[in-house]
C-alpha cells in the first residue's frame, strides 16, 4: 500500500563549496596599489590603550567590569593584534548595515544561497511569536528586492532540535509574511503574492550532524521540500546551515570564491588572518579600512562589546533555563520509565503470587480430597472390624 506520508520528503543533501559560482569581483584587484593590512593596524600598548579609554570613564567603568576573556578581546584588538568578533550582533551590523554598505549582506546572503540577489531592507522581529533562541548571536531579517524574505542568524553552540526549530522559524516567517501582504494587498491578494523564504543559520559550534564523515569538508548545507515522485509545485521555504567550524578545517575552505572570502571574514581573528583574506581577496580592503577606524573610537568599541555582553548573558540565561528543562524532561522521563518498570515488577509479582494462591488452592483441593478419601477408608475399615468381631461372635 503507497504511504501518503512519504509523499514528500526534505532533501537535505549538502552543497560542496566546488558548486559556488565564483562572483566577478571576488578575483578582481583593488583600485590602486595593494594596502598594508598591518598599517591600518597599527601595533599599541596595552598601557597606551587604557590611558586612552581612561579619556572616557563611563566606558572605562564598562571596561572594568568585563570578565577577563572578553577585556582580552578588546585589548587585543585596541592593541591592533585581533579583529572585532563580527559573528556577534552589534559588531556586525556596524559594518554589513545594508542602509550604509547595501552590497555587503546582499553579496553575503547570494553567496551562501546561490542566486544574486538584493538586500532592500531590515525588518522588525518584534512580531514574532517564537522565544528568543538559546546563545543567539546575531538575528537579522531582511525583505530582498524580489520580496523573498531571509532571516540570517548565527549560533554559539548548536540548539536542542535544530531541524525543528528551523522549520518553526521558517513557518513564523511565512505567516508573518502572509499578514504583511495580505493587509498590504487586501481583496486583491493572492497566494502567488507570496514569496521564497530563507532560513539561514550559521554556527559556530555545528551540530553533530555536520560532522559525520560523509559531510566532514563540507560546511555549506541546502535543504527544502521536494516530492519523491517528481511532481513540481513552487514550496517556498529553503532552508542554508553553514557550519563555521568545519569551514576553518576544510580542505575546500582555501579555494577561491565569494562564499569562502565572507565566511573567511566572520572566521578571522587576527590582523594576519584579515591581511591573507585581502592577499587573497583584494576587495575585501574596503571592510578592513572600516573595521580599524574602531581602533580609534573605544568608547564605541566598548559599546558593542557591552551590548554583545548583554545580548550573550540574556541568552545566556535562556539556554540555562532550556537546558534545566531538559534535565527535567529527562528525570521526568527516567522517573516514569522506572514507575513503569515498577509497574512491570508489581504486575509480575501480582502474577505470581496469583499463580501462587491458585497453587495453594489446588493444594488445599488436593488435600481435601485426601482426608476425604481417607476418611471414606476409614469408615470402611471401622465397619469391616465391626463385621469381623460379629463374625466371631456366631462362631463361638
């Protein structure tokens, strides 16, 4: 009999970074003799630094009161040795805001998913109705020129049911969408209205998953519906995860294209990191140039660093709180799984002890029939004494 249910399936079978077109200003040489990556850079003290943001005591208090790693982070990359952590909400969106460098997420976004496309603008996530995600780090929703929606998001550490959760998100974008156009629209929408929706989820630390042996170069994952047997309707949800860890191992991660020179800038974490990535990709000058004015602003720099803080402890506590609920689930879950063990246990013993009273039954049963048949014996026996003892007495 044909199962309805698997009447379409997600094909979620991997994009090697060989299938990445290469995009014509991606090899292109910048205007003008290659720069220094280390000049824009330039080396300072860390005594240099502090006397500087001392300047500004609000930012310095803010300082203060970061945790060891993170005033390590921001030293380093006041002292010109490390890059801002732009996998972090605030430092990237200071330089991928599409209102200022309209060309940078759009040219991020087309080339993870394949197709040239537009950034036209941010919308709000105000109207969501899912959760805030556990160790979120950057969250961006944007409506691109043909209307499509892509909502990029990049993750510390792989989330409990990534597969479902996607699918969460994607179905919020959609009916989000649904509502916007349809207002827009009114009497005279249509579903053909509707865009593509893209998921994109990046992450830092990749679910198991993106690590198993077949997938283990691979750092650039494509799914969406299709129907097993060939039928073409227009789905519009796609979904792209790409795994920022396997990309720093990959042996396809030094071939050059457009998708490797970004994910090369979110992976960087030192000047000689950025210097090889404009070696090898000239255009990228222009991003670096705007990173190291930052060098120069710490009461900026402190400010993304705190609100990247902020945003990291609120999620911090998010993920706590879901992982508490986890262990709870879980000892729920082990709990009945004993009670029902104990169920087992009682029902079998309850068995037994049946089986045992019924025995004990048949025993008495048994028993009874003994003394009866022994009684009967008995009487015989008395009354063929009594016989006998008549039997003499005629003799006589």
């Amino acid at each position: 009999m044909y199962n309805q249910n698997n009447n379409h399936h997600l094909n979620n079978q991997p994009i090697s970074n060989e299938k990445i077109t290469n995009h014509n200003h991606a090899s292109q040489p910048a205007n003008g003799s290659p720069i220094n990556i280390h000049q824009l850079f330039p080396t300072r003290t860390e005594k240099e630094c502090l006397a500087e943001l001392r300047k500004h005591p609000r930012s310095y208090f803010a300082y203060q009161n970061m945790s060891p790693e993170w005033k390590n982070r921001f030293l380093g990359f006041m002292e010109g040795k490390k890059t801002l952590p732009l996998t972090y909400d605030p430092f990237f969106k200071k330089l991928f805001n599409p209102d200022i460098y309209p060309e940078r997420l759009s040219s991020l976004i087309s080339s993870i998913i394949g197709t040239k496309v537009t950034v036209q603008c941010i919308l709000s996530n105000e109207d969501s109705m899912l959760p805030s995600t556990s160790l979120l780090l950057l969250d961006i929703l944007v409506q691109l020129e043909d209307g499509s929606i892509a909502n990029v998001e990049i993750q510390k550490i792989p989330y409990a049911f990534p597969g479902e959760r996607m699918s969460c998100y994607s179905s919020d974008l959609m009916l989000r969408q649904y509502t916007r156009v349809k207002s827009l629209k009114g009497n005279a929408f249509t579903y053909k209205d509707l865009k593509t929706v893209y998921t994109i989820v990046m992450f830092e630390n990749s679910p198991n998953e993106c690590k198993k042996t077949q997938v283990s170069d691979i750092y650039l994952h494509h799914g969406k519906t299709v129907f097993d047997t060939g039928i073409k309707l227009n789905l519009l949800q796609e979904f792209y995860v790409v795994a920022l860890d396997v990309f720093r191992e990959s042996k396809y991660a030094k071939d050059i294209n457009e998708l490797n020179a970004w994910l090369s800038l979110l992976t960087a974490q030192s000047i000689d990191d950025l210097a090889a990535l404009v070696s090898d990709y000239p255009w990228m000058e222009a991003i670096c140039k705007d990173m190291s004015e930052y060098m120069y602003d710490p009461e900026e720099v402190i400010t993304m660093f705190s609100e990247a803080l902020r945003m990291l402890d609120e999620n911090t506590v998010h993920y706590m709180i879901d992982e508490l609920q986890k262990e709870r689930d879980e000892a729920v879950a082990a709990l009945s799984e004993k009670d029902s063990l104990i169920s087992e246990k009682d029902a079998a013993l309850s068995e037994k002890d049946s089986l045992i009273s019924e025995k004990d039954s048949l025993i008495s049963e048994k028993d009874a029939e003994i003394a009866a048949v022994l009684s009967e014996k008995n009487a015989m026996l008395s009354e063929i004494a009594a016989l006998k003892a008549q039997l003499a007495a005629l003799n006589k």
